[in-house]
C-alpha cells in the first residue's frame, strides 16, 4: 500500500483547489519563519552564544580597562595574580601557581648547599639549650642580590605587588627545609615588646612560597582561626585549627599585625611534623621599615 501510495500522480490543482494550496502555503511559510525564529534564539542563547561570549572575553582581555596616568614608580599595565581568602582572622590569603616549579627547584639547588640548623629568637630566660625542639628545620638566609640567576628578585619584586609593602621592608629569604619529624611549634613572627624588648622594627607580614609538594604532613597552621582554641588550654604541639598543605609554587601570605600595628593574637601558626616527604619552604617576612641589611 505503502509503495503504490508514494507512485500516485496527484497534483494540488486537480485533487485540493487553490484556497487550500494557498492555505498550506502560508501555513509553511509561517512554520519556516517561526522555525527559523527558534534557531537563532538557540544559537544566540546556547553554543554561538558561548562562541561569542568567548569572543568578548578575548577582546575584554586586551581592551576592557582603561588605562590611567602612573606615577613615577607604577606600572603601565595590569598585574593578575589570582588569590583565594583562607581566614581574616587572620587576614590570610592563598595564591595558586605563585612559583613556576623551575623556579622552585632553582631555589632549593641554591640553598641545599649552605643548609645549617634553623635558630630561634630567645626570649628572657631561654637557652638553645632549653628550646630544643620547638624549631627542628634547616635553613639558610638568601637574599635576592645575591641570587645570580634573578628568580628570587623576581619573587620579591611579585611579593612587594600582593602585599603593597615596599620591597626594601623585607628581610632576606629564610628557605628552610623540614624532614620526616621536623617541625616548628606555635609561634608569632612578629616581636612582643614585653617578652622581647623593644624592637627597631615590627614584622607586619609573611609570605611563605612552597617550594615542594609534602606526601604527608607539613602543613602551616593556624590554631587560633577565628578565635578558635583562644581559652589557654591549647597545646603548642597540636597541629589543629587552618591547615594549609603545601603544593609546590604555591604562596601563603598573612598578616601579624593589625593597621593600628598591635600584634593579632590570631597570627599563632606553627609547621606541622613532616610525616612523608620533605617540606622546602622560602619565608619571606615583611616589617614596617626599610631593612639596612639588603
């Protein structure tokens, strides 16, 4: 029925009249324009307008600021250096992919060689006697002068743009190393004046640029975050609270102190025991006044 259907010799004059065929006409005309109505809104609302979205973003890329006058010492052009906000109290932020890991390795081929003991500053009544233990890493200092191969003038100089803090503030590289057991038990890197004395200066901020993955172990810690554990039953060997694990090239910046320049009892971190692995870490710590010794 089917095949003998398909062969009939029919035409629209002879078996439908011309006010149905002027009909079915407009009714095709009508369903290929409303048809063609859908399409577009498709292209334009899904994949072409995703492809043109793209476009957009690519063009934005090169045109979408404009740019202003700069003064004597500011740049011409748009830094990105993506970050994620871990805690603000303390103020703390993470930067993914800070270091290339070449430049990672260049830093620990540099520093290798002249490891020694890490040290501590020494409150009123304790030895290095009496403090063994609470600082079990490796390290040496480097400052970026000294570097031949320009990779640690090109972190200092990226350091001073995420922090807004004068490249010359800022004490050499302390590039440590932790191994299996190592760690350093809860401490502030800024200087209380009624258990140090008084200070030239005050270090404001910490920039710590992971140097190496870690297996197991080795995170930065922040027992206080949030005000968490502040009742003083808190166990200066616990590794609790915000954990940042390293990740090679990675940054870890925080803040020691507050604008008004008191210490922020939040800033209590310490490096948890490395359990597999090594943790190679650059420090750079970052004060409130011009550094003579750079």
């Amino acid at each position: 029925m089917r095949a003998k259907s398909s062969k009939a010799n029919f035409t629209f004059k002879t078996k439908l009249g011309l006010p149905t065929v002027f009909l079915l006409c407009a009714s095709f005309f009508l369903a290929g324009l409303f048809g063609s109505t859908l399409i577009a809104q498709d292209v334009s609302g899904s994949g072409g307008g995703r492809a043109r979205s793209r476009l957009l973003e690519s063009t934005k890329e090169e045109s979408q600021y404009d740019f202003l006058p700069v003064g004597e010492t500011g740049d011409d052009f748009i830094t990105k250096i993506p970050f994620q906000v871990l805690s603000w109290y303390p103020r703390a932020r993470y930067f993914p992919n800070f270091a290339t890991a070449e430049q990672c390795e260049s830093i620990i081929s540099m520093a290798e060689p002249s490891l020694r003991p890490s040290t501590l500053a020494l409150r009123e009544g304790e030895t290095e006697e009496n403090t063994k233990g609470i600082r079990t890493s490796s390290g040496v200092f480097i400052s970026a002068s000294e570097d031949k191969t320009g990779i640690l003038d090109l972190i200092e100089e990226k350091i001073a743009k995420v922090t807004m803090l004068p490249r010359n503030h800022g004490e050499a590289f302390n590039i440590l190393r932790y191994e299996v057991g190592q760690r350093y038990n809860c401490h502030y890197d800024a200087f209380s004046a009624a258990e140090y004395g008084p200070q030239k200066s005050q270090r404001v901020a910490s920039f710590l640029l992971y140097l190496s993955d870690v297996q197991e172990g080795g995170e930065t810690m922040f027992p206080f975050e949030n005000g968490f554990k502040m009742d003083g039953n808190y166990d200066c060997q616990e590794c609790i609270g915000l954990k940042v694990k390293p990740r090679r090239g990675d940054g870890l910046l925080f803040y020691s102190l507050f604008p008004n320049g008191t210490i922020d009892v939040t800033s209590l971190h310490g490096s948890c025991p490395v359990i597999k692995g090594k943790k190679w870490v650059a420090t750079k710590w970052i004060r409130d006044q011009e550094q003579d010794d750079l």
